[in-house]
C-alpha cells in the first residue's frame, strides 16, 4: 500500500469517528524571517501531514478532513515577495502554497498538533524530503520487448553502384535481401580497443548564430506573406480566431520587389510585372567588410564567461598537440566577444597567424584594448560602410570630420547592439572621440545607448557625462550651451570621479585643472596637493606629465611662480607624442601671469635666471610681447629687445621696438623701423623721433597729424617758425614772436620830437613786457617739469629756433 492510499484510509477512518463531532477552523499564523517565511497551522488535535511540490509551488496534505484553514489574516506580516497566493481545499485537506522565488520547503511538527512550514531562498539541500512531487505520477507500463529482426544480408559486391554503395548502407539502415543469395547470420566483428575521446570542436556563438538565422528567416516569411496579403494572393480565414478572438490581418509595408531576400524567395505575378529593384549603393561594395563579419560580437551565447572559455580551449589542441584552426577561431571570438583583445591577439598570433579572419581580429582586439597602433589596415577606410564596420573602423582609427546621417545611424544602431559588457567599454570611449571632433549629437546617442540601461556604467560613463554636460548637454546636467552653469555641472561630476579609487581619477582632475584654469580661478589646497601625489604615484607616465603642466600655470596664478616653472622644466624631461604639446601652451600661460601679475623683484629675478634666458624665443606672441613691454617699462630696452627678437612684424610688436629703440637713442634706426606704419601713435612716434633729429617744422607737422597739441607746440616753438607758433603755440608764444618780428622793432623817429618819443618808448615797453611774459611762463613750465621728473630735455623749454 502506498502512502498515498495509506493516507487516505486514514482519512476514511477519522470521518467515520468523528462524525458526530463538528468540524475545526485553524487560524493559518505567519511570520518574515531573514531568508525565510514561515506558516504555521495550531491543531487541536493532531493530524497525519505531508508536504511536496505541487504546480505553482508547494502543498501541504492533512490526513483529517475536518479541518477549515482560515486564511483571512495570512498575508497581515508577511509581503508577497516570496510567497504569493494560498489556498485551502478542505475536501481534499490540501494547503496549496503559491511562490514566486528560488525557494525550497522545510516543514516539521512542534509536539502533536503544531505544523510549521518554512518557505527558505535558494535551492534545495541535498536529501531535502520536502522538494519530491507530493503527486508523483504513477509508473508507466512496462514496454513490450522489441520484435527480432532476421540478420541483415551482406550486400554483394557490385549488385550497387561502386561510388554509392557505402553511401547507401548508411542510409538504409534495414535488412536487405537481395536475389540468388543466401542470408546468413553476419559474423561478430572482432572488439576493438576504443579510441581516445577528442573534445569536441564547439563555437560558443554557433547556437546563437542559429537563432538568429531562424529569427532571420522567420521575419523574411512573415514579410513575404504581408506583401502576398497585400496583392490579394492570400486571404486571411473567417473561421480561424487568434488568442484574443480575433483575425490577425496582413499588413504590407514593403512596395513589390523582385529581389525579396536572400534565403527566401516568392515571386508571385505581381512581382513578374513590377520593375526590378535599384541597384544596390556604392557603398556595399567589396571593399566594405560585410556586417556578418562582426555578429558574433552582438550575439547572447547562453553559456557562461568561464564555461565559453573553458569549452573553446578543450577542443583547440588535438592529439598529439595539434591546433585545430577551427578551434582557435572560435576560442578567438570567445576572447573578442568577452572584451579580452590582449589574449586574442595571443590566439591568433599562436595559431591563426595566416588565417584569412586574422587582420580583421586583430583590429578588433586593438580596439578593445585601445591600442590602435597595433590595429593593422584591416579597418582603414571603413567609415562611411554600412552596419558596424563605421563603428570599429571609428575605434582604431580617426574620427572624420564630417559624418553622413546614414553613417551616424549605423554607429549608434551598432552602440545599441552590443552587449552591455562591450558597450560600457567602447561607447564612452568612441564618444569622446566624437565628442573631440564636434559631433556633439552623436556622442549624446552613444551616451543613451548606455542610459536606457539600469545600473552604475562605471567611471569612463561618468567622465562622458561630464564632457557632454560641458558641451551645455542638457541630459547630462548642462544649460543647453557651454556656459558657467555648463562647466559647474561638469566639475560636479569630475569631482565624484577624482575623489575615487578608479583608473579615471587622474583623468578626472586634469579636466578639473583644465577648468579652474580656463576660467582663470585659483585651484583649491587639496587638489594640488592630491596632484602632487598622483604626479608621485604615475611618475615617469604621460599621466604625470599633463599633471606637472596643468599645475603650472595653477601655481603662477596663486604667485608661486618658482615652483611654476619648476613644474614646466620636469615635464619637459619627460617624452611625449602629443602633438601639439600642451606644455608650450602652459609655458605661455605662466609666463604671461609673470609679465602682468609678479612683483617687480619676482619678475627681473625670474626672467634673469640663467634657466630662462630664452623665454622669449619659447612662448606665445603675446607672451613675448607682455615680457618685453615689462622690461620696457622697468628700464630695460635692451633686454626687451631680446626678448622680442622672435616676435612677428604686428603694428603693436613694432611700435613696442621702436620705443626700445628710441629709450637706447637709436633714432634714425627707429625712425626707420616706422616705415609703413600708420596710425596715430605712429605718428606721434614720428614727430618725437624727428624732435629729436632736430628737424623741428617736421616734428610739429607729425604731431599736428596725430593729434599730439603738446608735442606740436613744442615743436613749432623749437622750430622757431613764426608761422607754426601761431599755429600750435600759446598766446604768450605768439604774442612774443609778433612783438619781435623785425618788421615790428621800435624805431626812433626822424625827427627828434616829444610824440615820437612818447611812441618809441610804448614799443619798447610792449616788447619787454612780451619778453616778461614769456620768461614767467617758461620758468613756470620748467619749474612744473623738474618736480614731475621729466627726463631732461622733455619738460625744459628752448629758446625759439634752438
């Protein structure tokens, strides 16, 4: 008797004793644990029980069927997360247990009448009674013994055709007698030592292959019997309802063709009267690699990483070590698929090394890996193919600065392919690239290929987003430009990026020096002394030396302009490919700060340092220029001079010059330099130069063109022209130069007499108090110019003519 039948004669029994008493409602109690739930059932009397799988979960079994569970309160202290329904079938005693978890039973019994069932995560242990079905199906019949089949009759020789006859004895697997032979029981072959078992030879992405050829051919079907619907060739069936009741209509979207596909093809009569189709674009020529080529990296195997990789190398070696080439394909794809280029690269070099796939996986592993140098010509000239081959092609090669729309379709449709290992790696990595060459919308479609998925992408994402965010990104956080608020965003996110632990933390705070000196604000204590550290930590790398320069122009800013160039002169010791070099935009930056920021002390100290002596000849014009118009200033045309040699030939280069010329009394040399310039500080430089040549009535007229009224009354009183110093000089001049004109000189008269007298004596006054006049003002003038300071020469006036 089994236990099943045994229960229910239990069952028969206690409703025949205990029919005269009424039946018992049990409460059902329940209870959330740490990795379990738990329900328990208090009886009043005790009850036989079992518990099993049962469809949907579990079930228990009481012997009694007097027993009504009530189930009102069951679910007051425990969610739904594990078990979600219950039920209670009083005429079968069963207590059907809903779950929606990895989960297993443990049921057990508290003295007598207390049952417990717990619901715990995870799979069952080992031994576990309670995972059996608690309905196991019962035995199937036993199968009739096979008939005997009579021997099977050897087949003469040459009753088949030669070619045929071993093809056919495989394939008729069935007794065959043929005419005027007898039949006789074959003889049992000799046993044979079995042969060493060979791996067999697997690719990983071989079943994903076939459900995408399947899915392929089943969409082409459908398509085909949509444009077949369309042209009235098929009818859909009045009597036939779908799952909901209804007719499924065909829906054509496609125009007739008569190239319909590759692996299927209908052609019905409409098609016969249709034009053939256009020709396919210039681009899917043979010289595009074929966008099969690459679907191996968007399929989903369904083993693991270590079981793909694990079956791959098995089957690579054969007996006696030999590589099997279709082996070392595969364990290569399983390689590129997972992200591993280096151990790619190892396979193809070790095994493939003339195989026909080998430029194109090498490529892909340079890809991977970032290392672009080892990509080969496999993918040169590949942008602008259809389907994937722009998107790697992009990865190991530069980035174009124009992009077709079909072109940006298929890179972005390739980002959104891949699996989200490969995407967190390549995509922020090729949107940078975008990103570099202005292709700002694209990069946000890789961007979001990455954001429709749940979950942290890591910090290469994050530094995408701050790029975009920038840019004024709005999704990333910017102000739909590049403005302040943009670049705050920015810093926000490289902030979270620095402050970490991951390989993009040194890449991080470059762009944050990168923006605090863009905007030209001074870098906080504890980021420099964190670039420090990392400048220690990644010596004798790239990544010390974009530190070292962007901390130089950080320290000029804060005056430290010692440790500045310190800075400078330690990046310069260390090689670089980086063209342009960024250290000679640094060493611009801070030698600017120098000529407009330092202390007159700092300055001369610095820039007659023996380490920079040719600065000038080093750095931007403009910083050139700011030394030398500093050296100028301090007194030092000389040196200004120098530091200017390098400068080209701009009106305000040439104008600093000339005045360094004419502080060392250069004139003519100066006066020379002028020669195509014009302007009114070349002018007014002309007419001090010509002063100084002593051509005065030059001077003035130079001066009268640039607008100088000072210089020119100068130099028409030096000229002692009456004509220009009643053009340009004071009242006081003029009146001078007309009371001592010779035509107006007093003469006595004729005749001696008391009016004539009278007369010549008014002249002589008139003239003297000119003259008096004239001394007052030019002694105040000359009084006014040594308490200014005025170089000698400048402020004191000569007499007219001198």
């Amino acid at each position: 008797m089994t236990l099943r039948l045994w229960l229910h004669a239990v069952a028969l029994v206690a409703a025949f004793v205990a029919a005269p008493l009424r039946a018992e409602t049990v409460r059902l109690l329940s209870g959330e644990h740490n990795g379990f739930t738990r329900i328990a059932l208090v009886l009043a009397r005790e009850s036989a029980w079992r518990v099993g799988r049962i469809e949907g979960g579990f079930g228990l079994e009481l012997a009694r069927r007097d027993i009504a569970v009530d189930l009102t309160e069951a679910f007051d202290l425990i969610p739904r997360t594990r078990i979600g329904t219950l039920k209670f079938d009083a005429a079968e005693g069963l207590l059907s247990i809903g779950v929606r978890c990895n989960c297993h039973a443990d049921a057990f019994q508290i003295r007598s009448n207390i049952l417990v069932v717990d619901i715990r995560d995870g799979p069952a242990p080992e031994g576990n009674a309670f995972n059996a079905p608690l309905n196991p199906p019962d035995p199937a019949p036993e199968k009739a013994p096979e008939p005997v089949h009579p021997p099977t009759a050897e087949v003469a020789d040459g009753v088949l055709p030669p070619l045929h006859a071993g093809a056919l004895r495989k394939r008729y697997d069935r007794p065959v007698v043929l005419p005027n032979r007898q039949s006789a029981p074959p003889e049992s072959p000799p046993e044979s030592v079995p042969a060493r078992e060979e791996p067999p030879v697997t690719d990983a992405f071989a079943e994903a292959r076939e459900r995408r050829r399947i899915a392929e051919i089943e969409a082409e079907l459908l398509k085909q019997l949509a444009r077949a619907g369309s042209q009235g060739m098929v009818k859909p069936n009045p009597a036939y309802a779908g799952l909901e009741g209804q007719v499924a209509q065909p829906d054509a979207v496609m125009p007739p063709s008569n190239h319909p596909g590759a692996n299927v093809d209908a052609i019905t009569g409409v098609d016969r009267a249709a034009p053939d189709a256009p020709l396919p674009p210039e681009d899917t020529r043979a010289a595009c690699i074929a966008p099969e080529h690459f679907a191996f990296l968007i399929s989903e195997p369904s083993e693991e990483p270590h079981q793909m990789i694990a079956t791959a190398r098995m089957a690579l070696l054969k007996e006696f070590d030999t590589p099997d080439t279709y082996a070392a394909e595969a364990l290569s794809r399983v390689y590129l698929y997972l992200g591993f280029g280096a151990e790619a690269r190892q396979v193809i070099d070790d095994f493939l090394p003339k195989a026909e796939v080998a430029p194109l996986y090498r490529a892909l592993a340079a890809g991977l890996d970032d290392t672009p140098d080892l990509a080969g010509q496999a993918l040169s000239g590949q942008v602008g193919c259809p389907g994937p081959a722009s998107f790697w092609a992009m990865m190991v090669g530069p980035v174009p600065a124009a992009l077709n729309e079909r072109t940006q379709r298929d890179v972005a449709a390739t980002a959104s392919d891949l699996p989200l290992h490969l995407r967190r790696l390549l995509v922020p990595r090729l949107a940078q690239h975008l990103l570099a060459r202005g292709h700002d919308q694209l990069a946000a479609a890789l961007r979001d290929s990455l954001a429709r998925v749940d979950g942290a992408h890591g910090a290469s994402y994050q530094m995408l987003q701050a790029a975009l965010a920038e840019e004024g990104d709005i999704a990333s956080g910017g102000d739909g430009a590049p403005s302040p608020a943009s670049s705050t965003a920015a810093e926000a996110i490289l902030e979270k990026v620095a402050e970490s632990n991951k390989v993009e933390a040194a890449q991080a705070l470059v762009e944050l020096i990168r923006l605090a000196n863009a905007q030209g604000r001074p870098l906080p204590p504890d980021k420099i002394d964190l670039a420090e550290a990392l400048i220690f930590e990644h010596r004798d790398t790239d990544v010390a030396r974009v530190l070292l320069i962007g901390l130089a122009p950080a320290y000029a800013r804060d005056g430290a302009f010692s440790k500045a160039f310190d800075r400078l002169d330690a990046a310069a010791a260390l090689p670089t490919e980086a063209v342009p070099d960024p250290l000679d935009r640094a060493r611009s930056t801070t030698a600017l700060l120098l000529a407009q920021n330092a202390a007159d002390e700092i300055f001369l100290r610095t820039l007659f340092h023996p380490a920079h002596a040719g600065l000038g000849a080093t750095v931007s014009p403009e910083a050139s220029f700011a030394i030398a118009e500093r050296l100028l200033a301090l007194g030092f045309p000389e040196q200004a001079l120098a530091q200017s040699e390098s400068l080209p030939r701009e009106d305000a280069y040439r104008l600093m010059r000339v005045r360094a010329l004419a502080a060392l009394g250069r004139y003519e040399r100066a006066l020379a330099s002028l020669a195509g310039l014009r302007g009114a500080e070349s002018d007014a430089l002309r007419g001090e130069l010509l002063a100084r040549l002593g051509e005065h009535e030059r001077a003035h007229t130079m001066s009268r063109v640039a607008g100088d009224e000072e210089a020119a009354r100068r130099a028409a009183w030096a000229s002692g022209s009456a004509e220009a110093i009643r053009e340009s000089g004071s009242e006081t001049e003029a009146g001078f130069t007309e009371a001592t004109r010779p035509e107006t000189a007093p003469t006595a008269p004729g005749r001696p007499s008391l009016s004539g007298a009278e007369e010549l004596l008014e002249q002589i006054r008139q003239r003297r108090s000119a003259i008096e006049t004239l001394l007052e003002e030019k002694s105040t003038a000359t009084g006014a110019a040594t308490r200014s300071t005025t170089p000698a020469g400048e402020g004191a006036e000569n007499p007219p003519g001198a």
